[in-house]
C-alpha cells in the first residue's frame, strides 16, 4: 500500500467554533476540504503512530464519504487501530465511552449535532481527546492554528472499507474494527441506572414516548428502552437514522420539535416524552401538558441523584454554562455543594468533571452530563428520569413543581436570532458598550440596573481563562440579561440571548415563561438598539 502526499493549499475558514468545525455541506465538499482539517488534527497532535482512534458520526448526509477518506488519511498516518461504529454510526456519548473504554488516543466524531443536514444542511468534525472529552480550547486552537499553514496531507489508495460488517481487517500497518454501534453504551447505562426498577415501572402501565428524530439515537433508544426495559414496540419514533432525518429538524426543543411537543401536550398524552438531538448528546423532557426546562431538569437530577447506587456518595458539585438559569443553585445551597460557572461549551465541563470537583453539569441548550462520560448525554438523561420517575412513582410535573414551591421558580427563556451580519452584530455589541457602564443604578422600565460586564473566566483546575464570553446585565432583584455570539451556525451570525428570573410567590409560578419575561427582553431590544440594527423585531427560535 502506497502512502502519497497530496499538496493542498489552505482555506482560511477553518477555526474551530464552541464545538469543533462546523459548515455548510456545500463547503466541505470543496476539493481537499475536509481532508485539509483532518491532516490539521493529526498535524496539532504529537505522537500518533501506532495509536488507536475511534470513528463514528451521526450518519448525516456526506458522512458515509466522509469516514472513508478519514480512514485513507489515518492509516497514512500511521494510526495503529481504527475503531469504528459501525456504518459510520456512533452517538458522540457513545463515541466518548469507546475512547474512553478501548483507551483511544482519541476520536473524530462527525457531527453538525442540532444543525439540519442534507445537501443544503450542515457536516461537521469534533475531536475528542483520551479522556473521551471536547477538545480543550488549546487543542482546537493548535487545530485551527495547522489548518492555516497546511501545504500537504497524507492519505493513500484503498477501496472503500465495508463498514457494514462487523469485524476486524489489517490495511498496511492499520487494523480496522468495525463494532456494534450500541452494545458497549448500553451496557454502561445498566451499569449506572436501576434497569431493573424502570422495568416494573414500564410494567404498571406507564407510557412514553420517544423521538429520535431521524438521527443517531434510534438503535440507542430501540434497544434500551423497547428492548431492554421492555417499553412497548413503537414506544420510540422516528427511529431510523436517515441522511437529511427525514426532513426533521434535528434539534429537539420547543420551535423546532414542535409536533412532538402538541403529541406531549394532547389529551391522550402518554405520562413522559422525550427527545434527542442529531449527535444525541441533548435531550428534552416532557410530562403530560409539561414542558421541563433544561435548567430545570439540571436542578431535579441533582435533586434526586442519591437516589441513583452509582452516584451514592459520589456527589461533589455542580457545574451550568454561565447563562444557565440558576435553578440548580438552590439545590446545590441546600446540600451544601459548590456550583461553579462555565462559558458556554461543554469543553469548559471538563476539568471539573475529572479533578471530580463536579459530580453534574447542564446548560440550557438542552445537554445534560455527569462524571460517568465527559460529553453530555441524552440518553444517560433521559434514564435518569426514567430512574427517578421509577423511585418515586410521581409524574414529571409533580417532580418539578415541588422544586418550584420549594426553592420558587427560575423562570427562564432563551431566544435566538438567526443569519445575522456578523458585522452589524459586532457594531450593535460596540455601540451598547459604549454607554453601557453609565446604565449602572438607573432604571430602565421600572427595572433597577445594579450591575454589567462581560463574563471572563479561570478554569478553577487548569487555571486557564477565557475572556469575552458575553454580556450581562444584573438587576437589583437578581433577574438577569446574558448574550452572547453562538459558535455553532455555519453562516451568517446567530445572536443568543438568555433571560432569567427568579419568582417566590405561589400565586405566579404557573405562567408563561416567554410571557413572563417579555419585560426583560422589551429593556434587552430597548438597550441594545437591536431593531435599528438588524431590523429584526421577533426572534427565530424562542426556548
Ligand atoms: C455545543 C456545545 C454546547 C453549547 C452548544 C450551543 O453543543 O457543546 O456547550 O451549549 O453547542 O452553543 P452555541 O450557543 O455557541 O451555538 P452541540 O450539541 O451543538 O455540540
């Protein structure tokens, strides 16, 4: 087998976003594209000869060819085992466990996660390391840092690999492992969660409902949920992993998975519902009539996490995205557990998680995590649920209203703008930041500013920072304003923006979240001019 060096010459597109590269189909299918990145993984890696890399995706359109030319390119570099899940297909949560349980040097998880795909969607490329972890923003940095200078790359002449069988091959000094997509992950999951407990609860009659959205979770969810826990056929939907995901938009929240939420919110609702995103490491949750927020649901499974065997005496902390609402706080006070602030990206979890500083971590996009992986994970969320739902015998609602009447209710709501101009964002931001010290004590429709800034971080264990990761505004009864750029679209600019506040009387604990924090974002759009900017006076997705 003959190994050839290809020259190429960069593009200038290649920087690693909150989640690795993430583009337009279109634009990986550019000549050298995709290989230009991978060369730049290896290249920002030291020492990989004969180590072992783990493959797998979302089975997104482009992904089939996409796994063959990474293995061209890793067994010309020398990689010393390739596993792969097979048919290209490994949930990021169960690409994690591989690297982590075969000890990987690390692997590639193709995946625009939450991105729609398909000839006019998104592709994307993670890196994770050894640990089973996001790239730390060092790595992806160097990534990026590779991309920008890259003149070669090697790959060689092979036909394509079947990965539809399971099984081992040896290509010039490079074996390959085709293995079960789903066994190893389900086997962690009973060793973590009371199977048999969900079991008996399925058994008296329970009803759920699963949407796997076309993506990566259906034979995940098939062969826990029906299969191993006995939840009747047909309980998990939209089963079957498909190129486009069958036109669904693979991002389970309360815009884009709104038909699965009216099934939740019919009379005939079964008792919980649930759904993942593209890569399966997000989750939503859903009771009869009841929609639980992320930060919500974040703050329930802290709740009850001595609930869970494995976790018993292994609870140390918890850890939210900054613009998470704190609903989590309150639990973590009364146990009297430290919390910690992170910028959004799960990469910042990671040294929490294994300096065991935290036992969970979540944020409001939807993801969810522990110690037991260092990716969030649908899945392991939604049997988390399913334990707690199990234990205690109470509906979702009850689950979530008593944390309200306890603690009162972190009233929460994160709106998204979509295809922005970057540079009309960027002077919109310029423009707030100019006055924006001056905002400090005045009031803005009754509403007392008491603090703003922008959010800087220092890793509490690396002791790295990361600066410039959003703009707040702090009120005197502690609601609070946070936006920020997302790193994840493929085009144009996406503004988040995250409201938060905290109610304690009964009476108002029932309402609306959107509703009940339209005055925050009425002094939000006021404040930062954003209709004499961009001329958008709604916003595209509202969570
Ligand atoms: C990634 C990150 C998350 C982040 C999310 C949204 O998730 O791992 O930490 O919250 O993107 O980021 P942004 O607001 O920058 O778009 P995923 O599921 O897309 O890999």
């Amino acid at each position: 087998m003959e190994i050839k060096t290809i020259q190429t010459s960069p593009y200038t597109d290649q920087v690693c976003g909150t989640s690795g590269l993430r583009k337009k189909t279109s634009v990986f299918k550019q000549k050298n594209y995709l290989e230009n990145f991978v060369q730049s993984v290896f290249n920002a890696l030291s020492d990989i000869e004969g180590k072992t890399l783990v493959i797998g995706g979302d089975g997104r359109y482009f992904n089939d060819t996409a796994v063959q030319s990474i293995i061209r390119l890793a067994v010309a570099n020398q990689f010393g085992r390739l596993i792969i899940g097979q048919n290209g297909i490994l949930s990021t949560p169960a690409a994690s466990h591989l690297i982590v349980k075969r000890k990987a040097f690390g692997g590639i998880i193709l995946s625009a996660s939450h991105n729609p795909g398909g000839p006019e969607g998104d592709v994307g490329i993670k890196f994770d390391t050894a640990q089973g972890a996001p790239a730390p923003q060092a790595v992806t940095d160097k990534i990026s840092e590779k991309a920008k200078m890259i003149d070669h790359y090697w790959t060689c002449d092979i036909p394509d690999v079947n990965l539809s069988e399971i099984g081992e091959q040896l290509i010039g000094s490079t074996v390959i492992e085709v293995v079960d997509s789903v066994e190893d992950y389900a086997l962690y999951m009973q060793e973590i969660f009371d199977f048999h407990a969900i079991q008996k609860l399925f058994q008296s009659g329970f009803r759920m409902t699963y949407d796997a959205l076309n993506a990566v979770t259906g034979p995940y969810a098939v062969h826990i949920f029906e299969k191993l826990l006995g939840a009747p056929a047909g309980t998990v939907i939209h089963a079957k992993p498909l190129p486009d995901f069958g036109g669904l938009h693979p991002e389970p929240n309360l815009t884009y998975a709104h038909a699965f939420v009216e099934k939740m919110f019919a009379d005939d609702a079964p008792d919980f519902g649930a759904a993942s995103d593209g890569d399966g490491d997000r989750y939503m949750i859903l009771g009869k009539k009841f929609f639980v927020a992320p930060s919500d649901s974040l703050a329930v499974l802290m709740q009850y996490a001595d609930q869970i065997p494995f976790y018993a005496g292994r609870i140390y902390g918890v850890a939210r995205s900054m613009p998470t609402a704190d609903a989590v706080d309150f639990v973590a006070a009364q146990k009297n557990l430290p919390v910690f602030a992170t910028p959004t990206g799960w990469k910042y979890f990671s040294s929490l998680l294994n300096a065991r500083k935290i036992s969970f971590c979540g944020e409001e996009s939807f993801g969810s995590g522990s110690f037991h992986l260092c990716e969030k994970d649908g899945i392991w969320a939604i049997l988390f649920w399913l334990n707690i739902l199990a234990v205690t015998r109470k509906s979702v609602q009850e689950l979530n209203e008593e944390l309200w009447h306890h603690f009162g209710r972190v009233y929460t709501s994160t709106q998204s703008y979509e295809g922005l101009e970057t540079a009309t964002v960027r002077e919109m931001f310029a423009a707030y930041e100019q006055h924006a010290a001056d905002l400090v004590g005045t009031k803005v429709n009754n509403h007392q500013i008491k603090e703003v800034g922008v959010f800087n971080y220092t890793d509490p264990v690396t002791q790295e920072t990361a600066k410039n990761q959003g703009d707040y505004i702090l009120f005197d009864d502690n609601s609070r304003i946070f936006w920020r750029l997302s790193g994840t679209g493929s085009s144009g600019a996406t503004l988040r923006v995250y409201y938060m506040k905290h109610e304690k009387n009964p009476a108002r604990l029932h309402e609306n979240a959107a509703d009940y924090l339209q005055p925050l974002q009425e002094i939000f759009t006021q404040l930062v001019q954003l209709e004499t900017y961009t001329g958008r006076t709604h916003p595209d997705v509202t969570t």
